[in-house]
C-alpha cells in the first residue's frame, strides 16, 4: 500500500513543479492556489507512504538508495513549504519540487523489499544519525539553490531589468537570508549526525573506521561547510563567489554519496 500513497505523492509533486512555474516565472500569483496545496497533500501521502515502507521492512533507517532518496525527496519538500510560509515566496518550488519528484520516481515505481542482517540499523542512534545528515544535505541544496538566486537577482539589478520572467523572483536581502539560515541550520545538523555516526562505528568498527573513503570526505565536507559560513560571516561573500562556493560543497556532497559504493562501514548485509 505504501508504494500507492507514494505514486499518489510524485502525482500530486508534478501537479506543484507545474503550477508553481506561472506563478513564479509568468507573474500569473493565483496558480500559487494550486501549488501550495497540491504539495502540501504530496507531503501527507509522502510521509504515510514512508511510514508504511519503513514498516514494511522491519527497520526505521532508511537504509537502501530507495529509501534515502524518499527520504531527502520529503526533506526537500519540507524546505520549500518552510521558505514559502516564512518568506512569501515560491521561487524555490520552482527546482526544489521537480527534483523532489524525480527523486521519488525510482521509490515509487522500483521499490524492493529487504531485511537488514546488522542489529545496529533497528538502533534509535543510527536513525538520529541518518536523519541529521539528510536534514544538512537539503540545507545544503537549498542554499546552493538561494545562492544561485541571489546571482541571478544581483545580474538583473545591474542590468535595469523589471520585466520578464526572473521579476518575481525575491529581494537579495530575502535570498542572502535563506541561505545563510540554511547553512545555519545544516552545520550542526552535520556536526551531531558525524558525532553519533563516528561514536556507533568505532564500537563497531575500531579505529579502522577512519580509513574508510566515505567517512574521509564526510569530514572534508564537514570542514569546508565550516569554511564556507565562516567566510560568508568574515568577508560577506555574496554573488559568485559564494555561488561557487556553495557548488563545491555541494559536489564533495554528492563525492561523498558516490563513496558509499566503496565504503566498508556504510554498506550493510541486506537479503532480498
């Protein structure tokens, strides 16, 4: 039942990714009406579904690619009702809700059932752990989607331009605060993740945890997220620099993902 409440949930994130983009690109506000509400119901169904799913395998850790996915698919929904609530803007929707979607395609349509062998992931520490760490990567994307935002917005300014697609999109000072609040919010969301996730494996693992490649670039991440709020504090990095700034991270993230394919310590006997 939960992958009908998920293909529910891609369908009423498609209907959102849809009308969000008059609203936001076309000046038509009204279709804000269909988007908000549609997205809201995909969060309800989502979250039944993840419910279900997690159930269903006898585990609360999403532990397979399906799983995180439907997991950071909801997180990033989450993000951009957050930012719409607070901010009165829908411009984030605009990518957050079509990559939310095509995240929870491959759940929907292409979900396995598994039981773990570790008892480790029935732990309520392993779950706090995983959750933390998906909760720093959507505020990582959403920065990284802000700061794209603010660069766009900053060129129009320069340029005089009041007409047009990019017109509502939100002040800078609207913008350069989602994405600060979003690191924000990430850096310790990844700080206590690495924490409790480095404590489970050395009981586990020993000090041989730290010679695994997934874990190395987990704290390069960590140490350049750092870098990269302190020199926004410092320096007041706006435009492109914190554009690219904000990419690099965001690539050792997705270095880090890849990693998990080599990772001794992150991949779990699972039988079908």
């Amino acid at each position: 039942m939960s992958l009908v409440w998920l293909k529910i949930a891609v369908l009423l994130y498609g209907i959102a990714s849809l009308a969000v983009l008059p609203a936001v690109l076309y000046e038509r506000p009204n279709w804000r009406y269909a988007a908000l509400p549609a997205a809201l119901l995909g969060l309800f169904f989502h979250s039944i579904s993840l419910v279900q799913m997690l159930a269903a395998a006898h585990h609360l850790v999403p532990v397979e690619a399906t799983e995180v996915q439907a997991v950071l698919a909801l997180l990033l929904v989450m993000a951009f009702l957050l930012t719409a609530a607070v901010y009165r803007t829908l411009t984030m929707g605009v990518v957050l809700l079509p990559v939310a979607t095509l995240l929870c395609l491959v759940p929907a349509f292409a979900l396995g059932k598994s039981t773990l062998a570790s008892p480790l992931l029935h732990s309520g520490w392993i779950w706090l752990h995983i959750a933390l760490l998906l909760a720093a990567y959507a505020a990582l994307i959403l920065s990284l989607l802000a700061s794209v935002l603010y660069l766009i917005q900053e060129k129009r300014l320069k340029s005089r331009s009041t007409k047009g697609p990019m017109s509502a999109l939100p002040p800078l000072a609207t913008t350069d605060a989602i994405v600060l609040k979003s690191l924000l919010f990430g850096l310790p969301c990844m700080t206590a993740g690495l924490l409790i996730g480095s404590l489970l494996a050395m009981q586990m693992y020993g000090s041989s945890y730290f010679h695994d490649p997934k874990v190395l670039l987990s704290f390069v991440m960590w140490l350049a997220y750092v870098a990269m709020i302190a020199i926004r504090r410092s320096a007041g990095l706006r435009g492109r620099r914190a554009v690219f700034l904000s990419a690099f991270v965001f690539f050792v993230m997705l270095a880090v993902w890849s990693a998990n394919q080599f990772s001794s310590v992150h991949q779990f006997a699972v039988e079908r």
